[in-house]
C-alpha cells in the first residue's frame, strides 16, 4: 500500500467516525416521521395530486377520504419566465411551479397550516428555432418540478403539529 492510498484512506475512515459520532445520517424516508391518514382534497386530480398521493403512499400514509386530516391543494400554476436577450441563438427560462396547501384537522375543524403558498423552480435553456426539443425540454421540466413540489408538500406536512 503506498503512503498516498494509506493517506486517503485513514482520512476517509477518520470523517466517518467524526460524522457518525455527531449524529449526522443522510436524509431519506427513513427519517421521515410517522404520518397520520389523510384525504387529499381541493384540486384532487392534478398530476400534483396524483404525484403526492403515490408519495405518502411510499411513505406508508393511509389516503382516503373520510380521513381525520384533510389536505387541501390550490391549482398548480406554472408561471414561465424568459431570461435575457431577445437574440436569435438558445435562450434560458425559468420555470416555478406553485400551488396553496391547507391542512385541517377533521374533528375540531381547526387548521394546522392555512393557504400557505409552496412552491419549485427551475431554469432550463431551451433553443426556440428546435420546436420539437422545446416541447420536450418544458415537458419533462414541469414533470421534475411537480415531483419537487410533491416532495415539498410531505417535509411540510411531516413537520405540522395537531393544534391544540
């Protein structure tokens, strides 16, 4: 083993020790807390919707209507905004997806966020003279941010208190 690889490696192993000694983990759906049942209502039916009911459900978060927590989702909005030059040649834009969330408990009616506005963005740089990549490019954009937001929605969600 030469000195350089022994080096590398005793370093290495040293910031594994450090790290695990402090309580550092990486975050995943380990760390995800417990989620109670909840029914997803509002703008139920948008790719949003469906892409955060398939996520709690991975996270093994009963959906159902009728549940004692009701998730209210606004309409997705997708706002597009053009950076820089008006030129002839490749262009980036920036994309944000946002939407409002509401959770409320069932039984007491009383909410534990209200209207909150969540949202996601991106910046792609597109070529306006190759329409079909175009499309394909914001296709594929809006389909990683609405993923993003869903995410976004459980760590908001993993963090609310019962009020009480």
């Amino acid at each position: 083993m030469t000195r350089r690889r022994f080096l590398a490696l005793s370093i290495a192993a040293s910031a594994a020790v450090l790290l695990s000694g402090c309580g550092f983990h990486l975050r995943g759906t380990e760390s995800m807390p417990r989620l109670p049942a909840l029914s997803i209502e509002g703008d139920d039916n948008s790719a949003l919707a469906q892409q955060l009911r398939t996520r709690l459900q991975q996270l093994g978060t009963e959906v159902e209507s009728g549940a004692p927590w009701r998730v209210t989702l606004g309409t997705p909005t997708l706002q597009e905004r053009r950076i820089g030059t008006d030129g002839r040649a490749s262009r980036e834009h920036e994309l944000t997806l946002s939407t409002t969330l509401s959770v409320q408990q069932r039984e007491t009616n009383a909410y534990a966020l209200n209207n909150a506005t969540l949202a996601t963005s991106t910046r792609i740089r597109v070529s306006d003279d190759d329409l079909l990549n175009r499309e394909t490019l914001f296709q594929e954009a809006e389909q990683t941010l609405t993923r993003q937001l869903a995410q976004r929605i459980v760590e908001r969600l993993a963090n609310i208190e019962a009020p009480r």
